[in-house]
C-alpha cells in the first residue's frame, strides 16, 4: 500500500497537509473522515489513530499523526523544493519557530474564532455571546498583530523571500476566522497582500479547493444529536 492521508478538509491542519502533498505532486490515497458525523470516533479509525484525531499519514506499516511531523516527513521522504523547509540553518530555524509559535497563539485563535462566531449556533442551537465572541476576536487581533510586526515584517513571506511551510500553515489558519466571514484582512494591507502572494504561490485553484469546505462551513447541516453529544467535550478541550 502507497501513502495514505487521513483528511477531513474542515480541519485547518488537514487543509496544510493536503496543500502541500497536491502542491509537490506526492501521489497519496485520500482517506476521508467525516469530523461532522463522527467518523473519526469510530473503532476502524481507532486502530488507525487511537487518539481519534486527524490528520493521520500511513506509509506502508508506518503511522504518523500531528500535521507538523507529516508536513516535514513528506518535506523529506518527496525532497520537495528547498524553499518549503530551508537547508540553510536559520532560514530553517525561521520555519522551525513559525511552526512552534502557532500552536497555541494563531491556531487555536482561529479555531476558537470559528467556534464562537458559527459553530456554536450550529452544534448548540445558540451563539455564544456578544462579550465572548468581543473577547475572541480581540484575542485573535492581538495574535495577527504578531503575525504580522514579529513574523511576516516586511518580507514577501514569513520565513523569507520564497512561500515555506510556515505560510502554508498560517494561511489555512487564517482561512477559519475567512470562512466564519470575519474580515480580518481588512485595515491589513500588509497581511492581504501576503495573502494574495500565498494564494499566487499554492495556485488559485488547489487553493480554493482546498478551501471550499470552510467557505460553506456557515452551509454545514446541524450534527446528529449523538455526534454532538461525543464531540462538544472533545471541541471544548481543543478551544479553551
Ligand atoms: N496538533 C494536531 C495536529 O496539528 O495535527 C491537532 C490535530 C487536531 O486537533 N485535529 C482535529 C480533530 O481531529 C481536527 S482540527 C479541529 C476540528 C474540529 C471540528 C470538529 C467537527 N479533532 C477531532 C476530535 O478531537 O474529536
């Protein structure tokens, strides 16, 4: 058996994955998992991810999980173009710290921004309210600040000259709060010019491919009731 890749495209790190793999021309079998109706909960999908959480990389015998190692194992084993993960130490090290820095700033800002602005309604039957969502939102302001004075500065890309995998992943972050419909790029001219040069970079169309999900994410049919019941706990963990 060739590559798998255990995707779910409502999910930002599926989304980097999946960009990445198509954009480098890595030919992988797409396993599809449904986050919505539970698909990943199952006990078939346990015994490929006892975690129960996607994206998951099977090569042959070997499985991986955390988009970050999958991303630089295929960065490796496919020796991509050296812009995406820089040989020389400190353009290297520029990923490295994009990479490590969004986990629990840029990432979970977007994902919490998607939850309180269209998820919750359609998980809860409610909205969260008006001062939670205030508080997301400056919240996730603050983080692109960052973004934008500590990591992108006044290069065309956030690790340099050329796209690497630390856009990718920031981009498909960026793309929740899109698809949420705030306008964060507004006021921003900086950051939507790098989004547009992003874009240019992965290709339009595998772009909004990637992407059609999350811009229909406000399209999304309610959950069954006994999926909610097992993901909401599983979704507060990921937002708190
Ligand atoms: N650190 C991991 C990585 O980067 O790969 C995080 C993986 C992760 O959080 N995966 C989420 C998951 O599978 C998908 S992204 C969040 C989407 C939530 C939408 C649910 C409809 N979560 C499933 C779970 O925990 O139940």
């Amino acid at each position: 058996m060739g590559l798998e890749l255990y995707l779910d495209l409502l999910s930002q790190p599926c989304r980097a994955v999946y960009i990445f793999a198509k954009k480098n021309g890595i030919p992988f079998e797409l396993r599809t998992v449904e986050l919505i109706k539970g698909q990943h909960l199952s006990d078939a999908f346990a015994q490929v991810n006892p975690v129960k959480r996607v994206p998951v990389l099977k090569d042959g015998d070997f499985t991986l999980t955390e988009s970050v190692a999958i991303l630089l194992y295929l960065a490796r084993k496919y020796k991509v173009p050296d812009h995406w993960y820089p040989q020389d130490l400190q353009a290297r090290a520029r990923v490295d710290e994009y990479l490590a820095w969004q986990h629990t700033t840029l990432r979970r800002n977007c994902l919490r921004t998607l939850w309180h602005k269209v998820m919750f309604s359609l998980f809860l039957g409610e909205p969260v309210s008006p001062e939670v969502l205030a508080a997301t939102l400056a919240e996730l302001d603050v983080t692109l600040q960052i973004l934008e004075d500590k990591f992108l500065q006044n290069k065309a890309f956030l690790a340099g000259p050329h796209i690497s995998l630390a856009d990718l992943v920031a981009i498909t972050e960026l793309m929740h709060p899109v698809g949420a419909g705030c306008q964060i790029f507004e006021g921003r001219p900086k950051l939507a010019a790098w989004r547009q040069r992003v874009e240019a970079a992965v290709g339009v169309v595998l772009f909004q491919e990637a992407h059609e999900m999350i811009f229909k994410v406000k399209e999304l049919p309610p959950p069954d009731p006994s999926v909610k019941e097992k993901l909401m706990p599983r979704v507060l963990v990921m937002i708190q």
